[in-house]
C-alpha cells in the first residue's frame, strides 16, 4: 500500500476508534486504574497489531516496515492520541524473544504483549550486583523438568503489579559471565515476595523482589543453559534504544514547543517571547532530531546484518540527557504552574509534568548508569584502557 494511502488509513481508523474523551490525556502510568474508554482503546488498538507494528502477524504484530510504524506515530501524535500497547514486554522482553527465543515461547508470550494483556518486570539487579551485574547470585536450581529459583533482586520495576517476570539466575559458580542463564517465570505463583520503594516523585515504581522456591518451567529457558549473560546484554540494547527513543515527555502528543508557546506567549513577529528559552528549546529540539536520525542509522545497519551493541550506550546516555533537558525546560516554561504537587490549583497534565520531571531523574541510573555507558563507550568504541 502507497504511504500517503496507508497514512489515510490510520488516520480514518483513529478517528473512529480514538475514544475522544482520552484525547490529551496520554499514556496511562503503570499503576493507574484503566477506565472503560483506556481499556476500549487498548482492546481495539491490540487487535490491529499497531501496537507493534513491525513485530511479524503470527506473534500478534501488523507485519509492516518501519516507515509504516512511523506513520501510525505520526498519526497518533496528530489526534492527541497514544499507543496503548507498552511497557517491559515491548520494549525489552518482545525483541530478544524474536531473536533467541523458540517457537513455542513465541507463540505462547508475545501475542498476550502484542495485545497488552500481560505486564512484564526484569529481574537482573541484585543488592551486591548491580553495575558489576555479572557477580549476581540468585540462584536457579534444577529439578528435571524445572527450575528453583532462590534469592533478591532489586529495582523490579513495577514488579508488584506484573504478571511475569524475565531473570538472570545463576546456574553454575564456578564461572562469572558463563554460568548466568536467563529465565521467565510467573509473579503470582507462591514464593514470590514484593516490596515497593519510594521515590521522590511520590510513587513506587521500583521494588526488592524475594524468591523463595519460585518455580521456573524448562520450556521457559531463553536461550542456553548458562547462556544468559549475551542474552542480557542484547536485552539491555533494546533497553538503551527504546530510552534513547522516548522523544516527547509530554502526554497525548503534546509538545514543548506548544506549552511554551501557551505559557510564555509570543513577540510581535510571532516567535517565543522570551528569547533565552527560545535558544534552549530549538538547542533541545536539535539534540532531539540528532538522536532520532542516529537511531534510525542503527536500525538500518541492523537491518543489513550488522549488530552495532555499543552504540546504545551512546544513544541512551544521548536520548535520556536530552529527555531531562526537555523535562527542565517544560517546569520552567510553565513557571509558577510548572511546580504544583496537589491542588485544584493545578491542572492534571500539569500535576503529571511535574511527577515526570523528577521521575526522569532515574533515567540516567537505570538500564544502566551513565557512568557504565562512559565505560562502554570508552572501552569498546574509542579504544581506551580498562
């Protein structure tokens, strides 16, 4: 189908199935209570397989390319509307399954997060392992036809709300990096123990997550037996782009530059008032279109065979500073409304731009700190020294 035809298409099926209720309100956060018109909106937009676009139909995707995906972004920004279909599974979980996993564990998880039917939590750090991910020591033992597994992670996003959980574990100590093997296993089995950590922004998307005897089904073994840790560290590339590609912090496809045409107004020539946030935005806007483009370069090499891992660190460490960047702008642009916590002062969006504002703080330490990508970047793209 041309482009301009396919675009029409979108365009006609999110205005008859884009609830208009929801129209600016943006993606729902991990623990709100989805309303009929979110739940309507994510039943029909799972069911074209939009939601992942390019993952293949028989795995719950719409089987197209990415300049297709690009057009139901485009599409869905210009309605005010949101994919309703994210999260870990998505972002993380979806494409390493793609590549290593089997037949049968594509066809039995995929589907559910192609139609947002399940939640997914990653289980890698531990309280002794975290940037030294590799010394981690939940252990996994084997009994036949499973696993038992036993131990602490920490830093479970949103784990007391998942359903299923992706993990390293530990099976055999007598190597570091080779005896690490990657597993799924179900969060509502008993066994499994959560406690939520309180963050600045008011809310508790991170939590410790105890096994004690969790059950972990053979079939549900990604890859090898003590073949995790590569796994891992293709997991955490997908993780580090889908960062790097967060692009617009504003909900409902809102953007910076339409709040603070809002908020500051505009000169006698039609331009942001106050030019000094005028240089800062267009700066922001640039760095934003920079990491845009060096994604879309990576996929395209992706595409014909070459694997670039390291330059992730780059985009992530690029994409998350240019996402904080955007977060300051928008508090300042808004002034004395850019700072309300509660109130019927406040609008909703403007009391959710602030809780994303400090949530962004964490951007920079989670799927990986800034400090370990510099390493990265250091060791294997510019050939320094350990």
């Amino acid at each position: 189908m041309a482009a301009d035809a396919f675009r029409t298409q979108v365009r006609d099926w999110i205005a008859d199935h884009f609830p208009t209720a929801l129209a600016g309100r943006g993606v729902p956060t991990d623990d709100e209570i989805l309303d009929d018109d979110r739940l309507a909106w994510r039943a029909a937009f799972g069911a074209t397989g939009w939601g992942v676009p390019t993952w293949p139909t028989a795995y719950g995707g719409a089987g197209l390319g990415r300049a297709e995906a690009r057009i139901i972004a485009q599409e869905l920004t210009a309605a005010h509307a949101y994919n309703p279909i994210g999260g870990m599974g998505v972002i993380m979980l979806g494409p390493t399954l793609l590549e290593y996993g089997t037949e049968l564990q594509k066809l039995r998880h995929l589907p559910p997060i192609a139609r947002g039917e399940i939640r997914w939590c990653q289980g890698f750090s531990e309280p002794g392992a975290g940037s030294d991910l590799a010394s981690l020591q939940c252990r996994a033992e084997d009994r036949g036809d499973h696993f038992l597994l036993n131990g602490q992670k920490i830093w479970t996003s949103y784990a007391d709300l998942a359903d299923w959980c992706f993990c390293l574990v530990r099976t055999d100590t007598s190597k570091k990096q080779g005896g690490i093997s990657f597993v799924l296993f179900d969060m509502r089995q008993s066994g499994v123990e959560v406690r939520p950590i309180r963050l600045i922004s008011g809310d508790s998307p991170f939590c410790e997550t105890f096994l004690s005897d969790v059950r972990a089904e053979k079939d549900d073994l990604v890859g090898d037996l003590n073949g995790g840790w590569g796994i891992a560290k293709r997991l955490l590339q997908h993780e580090r782009s889908a960062i790097s590609d967060s692009g617009d912090i504003m909900a409902g496809g809102v953007s910076l530059v339409e709040i603070a045409r809002e908020a500051v107004g505009l000169d006698d020539d039609g331009r942001l008032a106050d030019p000094d946030l005028r240089a800062r935005i267009i700066q922001n806007e640039m760095e934003q279109k920079l990491v845009e483009l060096t994604l879309a370069r990576v996929a395209a090499e992706a595409r014909a065979g070459h694997v670039g891992g390291s330059a992730s660190s780059i985009l992530k460490n690029a994409g998350v500073r240019a996402f904080q960047d955007r977060a300051e702008l928008i508090v300042e642009a808004k002034g004395l409304q850019g700072l309300g916590w509660e109130g019927d002062g406040f609008s909703e969006q403007e009391l959710t731009l602030v809780r994303e504002w400090l949530h962004g703080k964490a951007w920079s330490i989670f799927g990986g700190s800034d400090e370990v990508q510099n390493n990265i970047i250091a060791k294997q793209i510019l050939g320094l020294p350990s």
